[in-house]
C-alpha cells in the first residue's frame, strides 16, 4: 500500500480516537479515568499505541527497531508535550490535555520522519 494512504488511514483513525477519547472524559465516563487523573492515563496510552502503530506502518525497513523507537518517542512525546503545555499555559483557562494530546501525535509524526531521514543517512 502508498505510504501517502497509509499515513491518511493512520490519521483519520487515530483522529475519530482523539475525538472519542475526548467525548468519553468530558461525559465523565468512569472507564476513563484512573483516579483523578483527568483521563490522562487514557491518553497516554492511546498515545503510546499511537506511536506503535505510526511507527510499524510506516517504516520502510527496520521494522522492529523503529517500533521499538517509536514507543520511547510516544512516551517522550508525551511527556514534554504536556510538561511544555502545564509550564507555559497553567494559568490559561484552555483544555491542556487535548491539546498535549494533539501535540504528541504531532511530535510523533515529525520524530518519525527526522529518524527515518537519520537511517537513510547513516545507512551502512
């Protein structure tokens, strides 16, 4: 299958996720919460596949190990998505959480590329 079609399935899939996730902790569904965590573990692990999935696909060659990237880069994604987000814009009234959400996939997507770039670099 085109890289080009598989990156828009990925999106659109992951983008109706996003947009589930999100109606499921704004209606306080219980099976979303881990205690008062806002539905953060949630999203971190919708992330963590995220970058699974991303990565498995879209890889040309080194399957494994850059699905073993992949899930390190979803976990630092993750990380300094929200931390950057909380720092810069804890006394906004914004929804931080989504939009950390949104910025992991996007940092995701971008690390993707710069270490398939570096491989085909670096290539021996």
């Amino acid at each position: 299958m085109n890289r080009k079609i598989k990156f828009c399935i990925i999106i659109i899939v992951f983008l109706f996720i996003l947009i589930f996730l999100q109606y499921k902790i704004d209606s306080y569904d219980m099976n979303y919460y881990h205690g008062k965590d806002n539905g953060f573990v949630v999203r971190f692990e919708s992330i963590l596949v995220f970058s699974l999935v991303f990565f498995f696909f879209m890889s040309k060659s080194k399957v494994l190990i850059n699905t073993i990237i992949g899930f390190f880069i979803g976990i630092l994604a993750t990380i300094l998505s929200f931390l950057f987000l909380a720092i810069c814009f804890e006394d906004c009234n914004i929804n931080i959480e989504l939009i950390s959400h949104i910025l992991s996939y996007i940092i995701t997507i971008l690390m993707f590329f710069w270490v398939e770039k570096f491989q085909l670099k670096h290539k021996t």
